[in-house]
C-alpha cells in the first residue's frame, strides 16, 4: 500500500508541476510578447528569424550610408547655390559698372564688394560635411581651394554601398569646377577665382573695358556651376530613391520577422488564463487526493 501511495504523490506531483510550468510559460509569452525565446521553441522559426534580423541589420546600415551621402551632397548643393548667387551679383556688378553712369570711385566701391565674394567663392569651395571637404576627392582633409583659387583637390570620387552590391558616388570631382583645363585655357579662360579677380582689378583700375570682358567669363562660369548643380540633383533623385525602396523593405522585413516571433496578444492572454485555470484545478485535486485519512494510515 505504501507503494501505491508513493505512485500516487509522484504522479500528483508531476501533473502539479506540468501545470506551473505551463503557466509560467504563458506568463513569459504575455512579458515578453515572444513566442520564440530559445531554440527548443522553434528551431525552424528561430533560423528565419535569425536571417530576417541579419537583413534588417543590413538594410539599416545601408540607410546610414544613404544618409552620409545625402548630407555630402546637400553640402555640396548648398556651397554650388553659393557660388551660383555670388556669380549672378559679380555679373550684376560687372554689368553696371561698365556703364559710363558710374565713376571711379563707385567702381572702386563695388570692388570691395567683389572682394567679399571672392572670399565667399573660396569658403564655398571649402564647403565641409562632417570635417570632410566635399570638393577635395579623396584629399578631403584638408581644403581644396587655395586663397588665391588654385584647386588643390584631386579627382577621386567616393563610393558607399547603397544596397547589396550596388554602390554610388557621393561626391563629384571638382577640379574643373574650379580649374580651366587645357582646353579652356586656349580659348582664353581663367578659373574661376581669377575671373572675379580680373573682375575686381578691373573696377580698381577703373577700366571698363576689363570689366565688360569680364561678364562673358563670369557667365561662362554660371553655366559650369549650373551643370554642377544638375549632375548633384541627379545623384540624389537617385540616392533618395533607393532609400525609400530600402525603407519599404526593412518595413517588410520586420512585418515577417513579427509573424515569426511575436506573441498574439489576444491568444497568449487567453492561453494564460487557461494555464492559470487549469493550474489551480490541479492544485485542488491534488490536495483533496493527498489528504491522508485514518483509514489511509492504518492501512
């Protein structure tokens, strides 16, 4: 009889703890909202998720670098609408003071003015991005545009990924931005610095001739700045595209990762207070089956 009484506390035991396990397991679902917390739980589920993680780490980080390269070039933008202004007000400039209406001495005051946008021009082409000069190439340590406008950059373009295995530049070489190429240098161009210079030397000098010279090379520059200005639009259309597509993606992966490991509200809070019912249930039994009576004892 003692045997029997013995089977019967071990099987009363086992169910009692069956049942607490279980509840605390719901409990856990109900904390945590996760179905899957090891890999006993769902070995299959948990290798999806684990992957799904993987690509959404993956997609964040090339968001990153789409928003380095959208900074680089809304710098880049900003400096080129720089120059852009500072070109149409030396043109505006020039074109008045070419006129026989002014005299020496305002032409010698709208060349301070073309002064303060030479120096504009070269703190523009000095632009930076996070300590990074944005028209320097690779040489982006250290400023590309000398005080007396010699470009001092080189021709390097940067690349970052934008997604798996596709890359893109988020820079633009500048040197002809800045510089005259050998072609150009025939046909009698100056960069871009030493076109306001003669600009202002010839408001100093009170040379109308220079100064009307100069408006043929200003607006020269105007079409190179503005074809600049296009080429970064372009790059971030394009950049901005994919970022959005990204975005779209790491939405999706993250919606599949959700179905994979997380709990339904309503199902883990009625599956715990089924645990929990039936918990105290068996709570009940196994006091009433394992109170002794004396006919028990004496037995």
């Amino acid at each position: 009889m003692r045997v029997a009484e013995n089977q019967r506390y071990r099987q009363v035991n086992d169910q009692v703890s069956k049942a607490k396990s279980a509840n605390a397991r719901s409990l856990d679902d109900i904390s945590t909202q996760k179905t899957i917390r090891e890999i006993s739980d769902n070995p299959v589920g948990l290798t999806r998720a684990i992957r799904y993680k993987d690509q959404i780490g993956s997609y964040e980080q090339h968001v990153r670098n789409m928003d380095l390269t959208k900074g680089y070039m809304d710098t880049s933008e900003q400096a080129l609408t720089g120059l852009t202004d500072n070109l149409i007000r030396a043109k505006e400039l020039s074109i008045a003071m070419s006129s026989d209406t002014y005299d020496a001495a305002s032409r010698d005051s709208a060349a301070r003015e073309i002064r303060e946008i030479i120096n504009e021009v070269v703190l523009a082409g000095n632009a930076n991005y996070s300590g990074r000069y944005v028209f320097a190439g690779f040489r982006n340590q250290t400023p590309p545009v000398t005080e007396d406008g010699n470009f001092i950059g080189d021709d390097g373009k940067i690349f970052v990924e934008v997604s798996p295995g596709a890359f893109r530049p988020i820079n633009i070489p500048a040197r002809t931005l800045f510089s005259t190429s050998d072609e150009d240098r025939k046909l009698g161009h100056f960069n871009l610095v030493q076109a306001l210079q003669n600009t202002y030397e010839g408001m100093t000098h009170n040379d109308k001739a220079t100064i009307q010279k100069s408006m043929s090379e200003l607006e020269f520059h105007m079409e190179k700045v503005t074809s600049y200005q296009a080429s970064i639009g372009g790059m971030w259309n394009s950049i901005n595209n994919t970022q959005q597509r990204v975005a779209r993606d790491i939405d999706a992966s993250k919606a599949t990762l959700s179905e994979i490991e997380d709990a339904d509200a309503f199902q883990v809070t009625s599956d715990f207070k089924k645990t929990e019912a039936i918990l105290q249930s068996t709570l009940l039994a196994s006091n009433k089956v394992l109170q002794p009576s004396l006919l028990n004892f004496l037995q």
